[in-house]
C-alpha cells in the first residue's frame, strides 16, 4: 500500500498532515519496525515538494518514531528487544523507588488529579489524548520524590514510552472503554493512597512488568526481517 493510498491532503499541501499520516501508518504497523522513509517516493506519491515531505520528516523525527541509523538511513525506529527491557527497567526503577519513598505525610494530590484526567480523557476515545493522560498519572509518580533531576530523567523515557503505549492502543485496544485500563490505573492509585510502600511497589511493579511484556510481544511480531 503506497503513502498516497493511505494519506489525504485536504487543502494546501500541509507538513503537519503528511507527519501526521506517517504517524498513524508507523503506530497501525502500515510502515513496519525498520523500514526506511525515502522522502523522494513520498514526495512523488503525494505529488508534493520534497521541502514540504522533508518538514514533515523533520516533525516526525520529534516525536521519535523514526531515526536515522548508520546502514539504513531515516527509518521507523525499530527497538532492539534488549532497548525495551532497558527502557523498562529505568522506567520500573523510578516509579518503585517512588513507591518505597511514601510516608504517611506524602501529598498525592498530583496523582489523584492525574487520575481524574485519565478518566475524562477515557471518554474521548482518541488514543494520543489518553496516552498522554497515561503517562501523566507515571510522571506524577515519579515526582512524588520531588528530585528535579529524577523528573528530568523520567521525561527523556517518555518519548520512547509514548510510542509503546501508542502501540499497545492500536494492537492489544488498550484504550477501548472497556479494556480495563481504567481499572488498571484505579488500581495504583488505590495502592499509593494506602501508603503502605510494599503494596504500592508490589502493584506499579507488576503492571509496569505486564505492559513490558505485551509490547516485546508485539514489537517482535511487527518487526520485519
């Protein structure tokens, strides 16, 4: 299936629409793990100016779905299962130490607001508005240590974690009404409300263990040879 087959310009040629086509091409498994962008064939299915397929490029590159890599040049990122346990294992660090850091006295309020986000975004049933609410509710766990550096160093992972958690949406209907995420996240903030530190790293340990594991499945299974 060709990019012109898949991504429809509506008025002037538009740098954000073509991003935003790739985007959902790369997040729908349309461009695999891999797969090289040629800005020369997308211009050319478009008919487009490559300056405009190229500044399209340019915004993909932000949201870290493609990379340039030494033997193929501007491709999807295609993460090495040892890169995901990585990811996983920094991410599971942060948020366990944050677990262990709870007291009686801690001020959850970041968290429970957190948690109201993700279920007003629930309702809108657009995947990118709830990963963000998703990943809003870690990054309110991070903070619960109050350490700017840890904080500065959670928000490095979460391009990376973005683009898993966008995947299980689309894969695994993660964001589906009835999918349980909701339940999922009730579930750890229940276990930080409590304020006992071995059922609240118990809990996010075991999630954050589970969501590992779907998206080494799924990768694996879209990745080309």
């Amino acid at each position: 299936m060709s990019v012109a087959d898949r991504i429809q310009i509506v008025g002037r040629s538009s740098a954000q629409q073509i991003a935003d086509g790739l985007m959902d091409m790369i997040l729908e498994g349309a461009l695999k793990p891999g797969e090289r962008i040629r800005e020369s064939v997308i211009a050319d299915d478009l008919g487009i100016s490559r300056n405009t397929v190229r500044e399209a490029v340019r915004l993909l590159q932000g949201t870290g779905l493609v990379r340039y890599t030494f033997n193929r040049g501007l491709a999807v990122w295609n993460p090495s299962d040892d890169e995901v346990l990585d990811i996983y294992q920094a991410r599971l660090h942060l948020e366990t130490a944050a677990a262990a850091s709870l007291t009686p006295d801690t001020d959850l309020t970041p968290l429970t607001d957190a948690m109201e986000a993700l279920k007003e975004a629930m309702a809108t049933q657009d995947p990118r508005t709830i990963v963000d609410k998703d990943l809003d509710i870690h990054r309110a766990i991070v903070g619960l240590m109050h350490s700017p550096r840890l904080n500065k160093f959670y928000a490095e992972l979460l391009g990376d974690l973005r683009y898993f958690l966008l995947v299980l949406s689309l894969d695994h209907h993660e964001y589906e009404a009835d999918s349980g995420l909701e339940d999922e996240h009730q579930r750890i903030v229940t276990a930080f409300a409590s304020r006992d530190p071995h059922l609240a790293r118990d809990t996010i340990a075991e999630i954050i263990t589970e969501n590992r594991d779907e998206v080494r499945r799924i990768l694996a299974a879209r990745t080309v040879a």
